[in-house]
C-alpha cells in the first residue's frame, strides 16, 4: 500500500472516531440537552456539571479512549510509519472538536488530547496526569490546568521524542483547544471564571 494511502486512510478513520460524542449520546439517553445549559459544549466538563460527576466520569473517559486507541492501533499495524500516529492523534482531537455530523460544534477536545498523550508517551500522561490534578485543586481552574497541559506537550516531544519534527504535529491540536478555551482563559485573567467548587455548588444550589 502507497505511504500516503496509508496516512490518508488513517487521518480519515481517525478523526471519524474522534468525532463520535460519547456526552451526545449520553445526553439523548438522559433526555437532557447539554447544548442548552452550562458551557453549552459537548464535552465531559458540562456533561459532569449539568449530569454530575458519574455521567461526567463516563464521558471523560471514552473520549479519552478515543485518542489513546487510534494511536496505539497506528503505532501497533504500522509500526514502521513513523510519523503516522502523531497524525492520527490530531486527527482524533479534531474530530472531537469539530464532527461533521453536529456542523464543527463538538467538544473542546481537551480530554481526547489527554488520551493521545497516553498513546504517544505514557510519561508525560503520568506527571500531567498528577500536574492537572494539582493545578485544578489548587487553583479551582480546570481551564488552567487545560491551558498548561496543551502548551508544555509540544515541548515535552521537543526534548524527549525520538522521531525529528514530531513535535509539530500536535502543536495543530495545541493551538485550538487553546483558542476554544480563550474566552476561560480572559474571564480568568479578569478573575470572573466560574471555579470548579461554585460550579457545583451552583449545581446542588438549584
């Protein structure tokens, strides 16, 4: 098979299985649109703050699956390709961002990029793992935490990747979840973002 076939092929399937929204079928099943409430976004930070933590918790980690198992299933069938699963782990993030099926309105893609961290080094998804813990319980922020992940990966795979110019690939996914999480990022700077604490107790409130 061609090279560029094979990476076209996979870029494809990858971002199909991105873009499967695993808070959107929840939602359906719960009868509650999240589309209408909270961030109004598909992903598992609203589906958790409008579903609560259990339906959260399921959302976040098949959308985390989704990244983790495209790269390994490229990495494990072609092994020899190797810029191949850098590609599709953004391909998989985009996905999730933007499903051609919801007209580009999906997630914000963060816990999909937590999952190809996963796939492409194991490492780096155990110390952010424990760093975006932290941050959020420190700072009540888990667009910080989103923020910091998304920026110190590229240079993670800059010092530590093997395969040249790697690192490039997911600056693409870098740079969007950033730009989808800005206006949090500008509330945060003005200090009016809603915290994770207040945001459950505005939960329990109503």
């Amino acid at each position: 098979m061609q090279v560029y076939i094979v990476y076209i092929v996979s870029i494809v399937i990858a971002y199909l299985v991105g873009s499967i929204s695993t808070s959107l079928i929840v939602s359906k099943i719960k009868k509650k649109d999240l589309r209408a409430g909270g961030s109004k976004n598909l992903g598992a930070s609203n589906t958790t703050l409008l579903m609560g933590w259990k339906y959260g918790l399921i959302v976040g980690v098949c959308d985390i699956l989704k990244g983790t198992i495209v790269v390994l299933l490229a990495k494990w069938i072609f092994p020899d390709y190797t810029y191949l699963p850098y590609c599709v782990a953004t391909a998989a993030v985009l996905g999730h961002i933007f499903p051609f099926y919801l007209k580009g309105k999906g997630g914000k893609g963060f816990a999909t990029y937590v999952g190809i961290m996963l796939g492409l080094d194991w490492r780096f998804f155990i110390i952010m793992g424990i760093g975006i813990i932290l941050i959020t319980l420190i700072t009540d922020y888990i667009a910080l935490a989103t923020f910091t992940t998304v920026t110190t990966f590229p240079i993670w795979l800059f010092f530590m990747c093997p395969v040249k110019w790697a690192f490039l690939i997911p600056i693409i996914a870098s740079l969007i979840i950033i730009v989808k999480h800005f206006e949090n990022i500008k509330r945060m700077v003005k200090r009016e973002e809603l915290g994770l604490r207040a945001s459950f107790k505005k939960k329990k409130a109503s």
